[in-house]
C-alpha cells in the first residue's frame, strides 16, 4: 500500500480560541485526539507508513502520536520549518519521505472509503494524479469540480464554474513527479498542482457516494464525533464505500 500523507500543520483560524494553545490535529473528538482515529482507520485500511507533514504546533502532535507503533504503523514527520509552506509546499519538502507515489489525506478529515480500491484506480488510470470526488451541488462547500461521463474535466478551486458540480472529497494520490517543477521552501497550494493536472488530464476522477467528516468547523466537528462514534472500527473491506 502506498504511503500517506497528512497535511497537519494550518493554523486553523476558523476554530479559535480551540486552536490557540493546540493544533487541530489534537481536538477531542470521542474521547481521543482526533489524529488517533485517523491513525487507527488508517492501520484497519492496511496502511503501514504515514508521514505527517506539520507546521503550526507540530512538536505537540510528535509527542502524542509518537512513532505510530501502537497503531502498527510507522510514522514520521516533516516539518515546514520558520515559514508554513502551505499544502502545496509542506508536500513538496516531504517527498524524500513519501516514494514515487503516495496517498494524500486532510488533516482534519475522515472519509468512509476503501484506499485500496482508490489505489486500484489510480494504478488503472495510469495518470500522474487521483482525486476522489462527491457530487455536491454547493452543499458543502463551493463545488469546483467538473465531472461528465466518468471524466474530470476541470478541478479548480480558484475559479468554480457553473457547470461544476462536485468537490474534493479529499483523498488524492499524486505521483512525486509533478512537483518537479514547483519551488522548494517556498509556500503553495495543493490546488494548484491538482489545477495544472485537470488541465493536462491528467487526474482521475474517483467517485464517491457517501459524504466526508472533517472537524473545520464547529458544525463539522459535531457532525464528525456523532459519525465516529456510530462508526468505530468500520469493515472496510466490503465495499468502496461504507454508508
């Protein structure tokens, strides 16, 4: 199974006075650290290795995660140093850590989905990038994907279109060689490499059905635990998507 990458280190605005004195990656949800049910779903999905890509607060999340051996992975992390790096810039400063491909994973998101099923996909594809994607007629977000006969036409954050509708659902694989041509050090967002990629058609579409959690909100993080604790230790393996 491929590696994953969490993007942990934002300073997550939208949750403070939360966020003040920890990163988000540590919000009590059930009871745990939410970074300790990302990891345990992780290890049930047959992931081994996990790179967390942190900035804000990161030491905090090192010294309660630790190496990830009590979930039976490994995991190590990438700091972004003096200057928060962005999406874009933290994965680029990890690949030495992550191989030719690897899976990419939302600090703040749990998504009901068998990655071994979007790995399957993404190998089929043979293209340099995947994003998983939920149609979403602006429900949760500004949709700003195009997606039309099993093909990702466009994804852009930046600029959505009317005939956009669906979001990133957010889980994406990438092949390290797209970044070749962005700078290092240098802050960036992931939207923009998943941008250039749609353009190239080079990003594969992977639909999902079932609706993500994430804890960016104060809305989200209630809507998340009540998942999480209808949900603990789903069977992942029966279907692409679990309802």
């Amino acid at each position: 199974m491929f590696p994953v990458a969490i993007l942990a280190g934002g300073l997550a605005t939208r949750l403070r006075p939360i966020t003040t004195t920890i990163p988000k990656a540590l919000i009590q949800i059930a009871n745990k650290p939410f970074i300790y049910h990302q990891l345990e779903y992780l290890s049930q999905q047959g992931i081994t290795s996990v790179v967390l890509c942190v900035g804000y607060l990161g030491e905090m999340i090192e010294d309660i995660v630790g190496d990830g051996s009590r979930w039976g992975l490994k995991v190590t992390y990438s700091y972004d140093g003096p200057v928060l790096l962005g999406t874009g810039g933290s994965l680029k400063q990890a690949l030495s850590l992550l191989g030719d491909c690897f899976f990419i994973l939302y600090g703040d998101s749990y998504l009901p989905i068998n990655f071994l099923s979007v790995k399957k996909s993404y190998l089929e594809s043979q293209k340099k990038g995947l994003m998983t994607i939920l149609k979403n007629h602006n429900r949760w977000d500004k949709s700003n994907v195009e997606f039309s006969a099993g093909v990702l036409i466009e994804y852009s954050k930046q600029s959505p279109r009317p005939e956009m509708h669906y979001i990133d659902y957010g889980l994406g694989i990438l092949s390290a060689d797209v970044f070749k041509d962005y700078p290092l050090n240098q802050p960036f967002d992931l939207s923009k490499v998943y941008n250039h990629l749609s353009l190239e058609r080079q990003l594969y579409g992977y639909e999902v059905f079932h609706r993500f959690y994430e804890i960016g909100s104060q809305q989200g993080i209630l809507e998340a635990e009540e998942y999480i604790k209808a949900h603990y230790c789903p069977n992942v393996n029966r279907t692409n998507s679990i309802g």
